[in-house]
C-alpha cells in the first residue's frame, strides 16, 4: 500500500527531473557535430555550416600554401582532438553570424567545458572582444591570463622590442602608433601600451590593418570553396 501510494510522486519527480536536465542542467543551445576542423577557431558542421568560435582568435593557417603563424598547426590539432570524435553544443550570443555568413558560437563539450577557453587556455589561441558578442569576455580573459602566466603556447617565446601601442577602449584593437585609424581615436577612448603583451593582458587584440606581420592571406575563408550563405 506505501510502495504504491509512493509510486506516482516519485514518477513525477523523476519525470520532472529528467525535463529540468535535459532542458537546463546540460546547457542551453544547440547540439550539433564537427565534420571538419579548419583551424583553431573555425569548424565546418556535418549540415555543412561553418562555426566560427567566438571570443578568440587563433594563429592562421593557409591553406593553399600549406604554412601557417607559430602555433597554428598546433592549434587546428588541439582543436580536433577537442571537439572531432563527437557532439558539441552550440551557445550564441548577441549576434548569430559573422558578415561571412559563418555561425557565431562558443562551443560546448559533453562534459560541460567550452572549447573556445580551453584553446586560449592552453595558448593556442588570444582573446578577441568583440561588441556586442562579449558575454564571456571575462572570463575568457581569466584564461589568457592563466596562459600568459604560464607561458603555454603562443606565450611561451614571445619576443618583443618595448614601443608604443595604441587602444580603442571601445573596439578594444590597438594599433601601431603611425596608424591612421590610431590617430583617429577620440581622446576618451585612447589607451597606451608600451608592448604588445601588455596589450593582450589587458584584453585587447592587434588590429589587422596594422599588424601585418599577425595576417596570413587564407583567413577567414578557410578552405578554397566560399562558405555556404
Ligand atoms: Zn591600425
């Protein structure tokens, strides 16, 4: 009489906590599955879309002329052996796609860790903040400290000659000083750095125009076909 009287509570409950699990305890967002590692930071989906991680950047890889920045290949292999063998969830942000058409996310494992943290974690890769997808910020900036600390990767012989670079509190690139877009900076906005390290420490990333030496042609198709729209 107990036994039974007890059973169809106990159904509800196990039911309702099957539910909450499956809706919240694993995460929001969207499960999916990695075809193709392109590199460090992009991944092309078995439907075909190609996910850029958000919130970082990885060396680049060209793919036509087989080379790549230090730490490049090290990192698309990282990357692989995170998300390659099986399913990843995808978390949004403010922004769903990038002007490329590419799928903007921060890519979850099963086991709850995100695959964009764990890379800069590990110096595979730097923090790149970009409004208004910056929900992690923070905390991807926490691991890039940890990194740099560290000197894991792309930290570890990092060599520099001291000099003057300048940020954008709000696009938080910096630039060479004798930058165009660096002079134009409004005065409120303006923050210096005297290395480059100093920079990343405190979050910001180089700015492409200026920073040639941080471009490889390649980025940011990764593969020869243009990306699907
Ligand atoms: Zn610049």
């Amino acid at each position: 009489m107990q036994s039974r009287g007890n059973s169809v509570p106990k159904a509800i409950t196990l039911g309702l906590l099957l539910l909450v699990l499956l809706a919240g305890g694993a995460g929001a967002g969207e499960w999916a599955a990695v075809r193709r590692v392109a590199d460090g930071d992009t991944v092309e989906l078995t439907d075909g879309r190609l996910v850029r991680y958000l919130g970082i950047d990885a060396p680049e890889i060209d793919h036509a002329a087989g080379t790549a920045q230090p730490f490049g290949f090290e990192a698309r292999a990282r990357n692989r052996e995170l998300v390659g063998t099986g399913r990843v969830r995808l978390e949004a942000d403010v922004e769903r796609f990038d002007a490329y058409g590419r799928t903007l996310a921060y890519v979850f494992l099963p086991d709850g860790s995100m695959v964009n943290e764990a890379l800069i974690r590990e110096g595979l890769a730097f923090c790149l903040a970009k409004t208004p997808n910056v929900k992690h910020e923070e905390r991807l900036l926490r691991a890039q400290r940890q990194a740099m600390e560290a000197r894991h990767g792309i930290w570890r012989e990092w060599r520099e000659k001291p000099g003057r670079f300048i940020g954008n509190r709000n696009s938080r690139r910096f630039h060479r000083p004798e930058c165009p877009e660096a002079k134009r900076i409004r005065p409120a906005n303006r923050v210096a750095f005297r290395t480059r390290w100093e920079a990343h420490w405190a979050g910001y990333s180089p700015s492409r125009e200026c920073q040639p030496d941080f471009v490889i042609p390649g980025d940011p198709t990764p593969w020869p076909s243009p990306p699907p729209r």
